[in-house]
C-alpha cells in the first residue's frame, strides 16, 4: 500500500481532495466490514477509537468445519441485515460515514467475495473511499487499542492463523508461524474427530480444555517446535490415531495434547521474545480467549519481565470493529484503493502491509 503523495499505482489512490477537506473539517467515522471466515460482522468506530456499533452474524455448519460457499451464502444474505443494524445502533446515516473499511485477506476466498460484494456496492452507490485491510492488522490493532499496548511481541492466534509477530522497520515482521495448521484449527478438528464438539464452548472453555479438566496422566504425542516455526499436523494426525486405541482414557488424551499444542506455541514465543526484547506481549485471535493457554503465556512472559496484553474476549474473535479501527488508522494515513482493483487477498500476509501510522 502506498502513503500519502506517493505515485498512484496497483489501485491505491492517492488522496484527493475530498480526503484532505474530510480530514480538515469532518470527524472521521469509519464502518468496517469482516466476513474472511465464519463471521459476518459490521463494525462503526471514530477516529479516536469509540465504538459506535458492533454487529455480527454467525454461520454455523450443521455438520463438520466451515463449508466456504456455505459461509458465503449467509454472509451474502445476512450481511445486508447486519450493515443496516449496525449504521441504527450507531444512530446515523451512510452520509456521516467518512469511508467503508473492507477486510480483504486473509481468508476464505467465498467469504471474502461476499463481504467485498457488499462493501464495494456501499462504496459506490454512496460514493464514499474504501480502504483495504488486511485481517492479521486490524486483530492486532484491536489489540493494540483496547489493552494499551504499545510495541508488543504479537501472539496471533485463531482458527485460521497462529502467527508470532513484532513491529520492525515499518512492518510487522513474522519470526514464527505454523508450517501447516493452524492451532485453532487443530483444536477444533481433535473434539469434532473425537465427538466432544460441537459445541466448540463449553462452560467458557474449548471442547478440548474442559475435558483435559479431568485428565490425569500424559500420554507421549508429537512436539514439533522448528526455531520459532511450529507445526500441529503431525500432533493431530497422532492423537486421533491414539483415541482409536483401546484403554486410552479421553481426558488424558485431551490433557496430553492441549499441554502439547499450548507449550508449543508457549516455547517458540518465548524464543521470539528473547530474540526481539519485546517488554510486551500481546495476545488477540479467538484462540487466546484460553484461560489455560493466558496463565502458561503470563507465567513465561513475566520469566522475560515482560507484561501480557491480553485482547478483551468480546474482540478476540472476529469482528467488525477491528476492520474499522484499522480503517481508521489507514485512512488517517491516506490509504484508500479504487474499487474496481479492490481485490480480494486470500493469502495476503501480515508482512506484505506497510504500517505507516506505528513509530
Ligand atoms: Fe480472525
């Protein structure tokens, strides 16, 4: 993305003068669109972080892991509903909107059709900006705002990434992540494959963590951390193989693999940590709503003298309101795209994103 008085090029306007007059004289408020996976969600947000709405809408699969042209369908029929909802809740009109912030990747490519659809439709028959966010940037964003952290160690983790992050020259620079999987998405397909979800929540907790509550004994599974770099295939692959054995008691097979997958992520972000020298870590994505995998991270983190940041649970999961914050901060910097070249990133990393407004 290009900033402010760069040349135009691969669609990234530069600013206009409508921008530099909206800046001057009008309060920023952006309405931000999430749809990369099972969420539909509309968030409104100003330029000092308020959030004025915070709408969703969940799809849930009747059978198995999310179906992508499944997803697509309800965000494609819900989204409309959610937008509408959102701009009543706020208690205005697509007039004060100063610019729609889309999430275009990462992520599922139907789901981010659907979301694109609505967002550049809005976009032009409003004629209002639209601003391209990356969805690893407005988790940590999010983060950012709501806990205070400054410059942390980023621990991104959900069911479609686990990332370990830190802002450096201009960008956040990726120093570990999974080479297959990702941690939610292990997670997750251990308790379906097992038969403990859905739901994936129970009482709080994921499937896996309220049962490993009653496990006992450790039974040996795959701990496969490379550097910084972590892999969960081969640690699934085994444990579903070990449930089939006979005498294996659930509870322990649970207990044995969230100790294995958490301390995993726990050893290669505490690698990162006394790599960077961070003195914050930040902890966003669905998956870190773990109380279990919160106390292993706080007590790692306070070895370094570091602090935790943990994301509020309300916004650690998708949601709109992170894709309008980082509008926001995108805005304020002059990134906005041309809608007919706003397109959609399924595997658009966190370090291809220029992060003009972090020091
Ligand atoms: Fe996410």
């Amino acid at each position: 993305m290009l900033q402010q008085g760069q040349q135009e090029e691969s669609g990234v306007r530069k600013p206009s003068f409508k921008w530099y007059k909206a800046m001057a004289f009008k309060k920023i408020i952006i309405l931000g669109i999430e749809s990369t996976a099972h969420t539909f969600g509309c968030g409104i947000v100003d330029e000092y972080g308020s959030i004025l709405a915070d709408t969703r809408a969940v799809y849930v699969p009747e059978k198995g892991g999310i179906h992508p042209r499944e997803a697509a369908q309800h965000h494609s029929t819900y989204g409309p509903k959610v937008v509408k909802e959102a701009l009543l809740k706020a208690n205005i009109s697509m007039r004060d909107i100063s610019a729609i912030a889309i999430a275009l990747g990462p992520g599922l490519g139907p789901c981010l059709r659907s979301g694109a659809t609505i967002a550049r439709a809005l976009a032009v028959y409003f004629s209002k900006p639209l601003i391209p966010v990356n969805h690893a940037v407005a988790h940590i964003e999010i983060g950012k705002k709501l806990t205070g952290a400054k410059d942390p160690l980023i621990v991104y983790v959900s069911g479609g990434n686990t990332i370990i992050a830190a802002f450096s020259g201009g960008r956040y620079r990726v120093f570990g992540e999974t080479l297959d999987i990702a941690l939610g998405n292990c997670l997750d397909v251990f308790a379906r494959e097992i038969g403990l979800a859905p739901p994936y929540i129970v009482e709080g907790l994921h499937a896996v963590d309220k049962c490993a509550e009653k496990g006992e004994e450790i039974i040996d599974l795959p701990y496969v951390v490379k550097g910084e770099d972590l892999s969960y295939s081969g640690l699934l692959t085994a444990a579903l193989r070990k449930a089939k054995e006979p005498g294996v008691k659930l509870e322990d097979l649970c207990l044995s693999f969230r100790e294995n997958a958490y301390n995993m992520l726990v050893e290669a972000a505490e690698r990162a940590l006394a790599h960077t020298k961070k003195k914050e870590v930040l902890l966003t994505g669905g998956v870190g709503a773990s109380p279990i995998l919160q106390e292993k991270l706080r007590l790692m983190v306070r070895e370094h003298n570091a602090e935790l940041y943990i994301t509020p649970k309300k916004y650690m999961g998708d949601n709109g309101v992170m894709v309008a914050w980082t509008g926001v901060l995108l805005y304020k910097s002059g990134i906005t795209v041309n809608v007919k070249e706003s397109f959609i990133k399924q595997r658009w990393r966190l370090d291809e994103v220029d992060i003009p407004w972090q020091k």
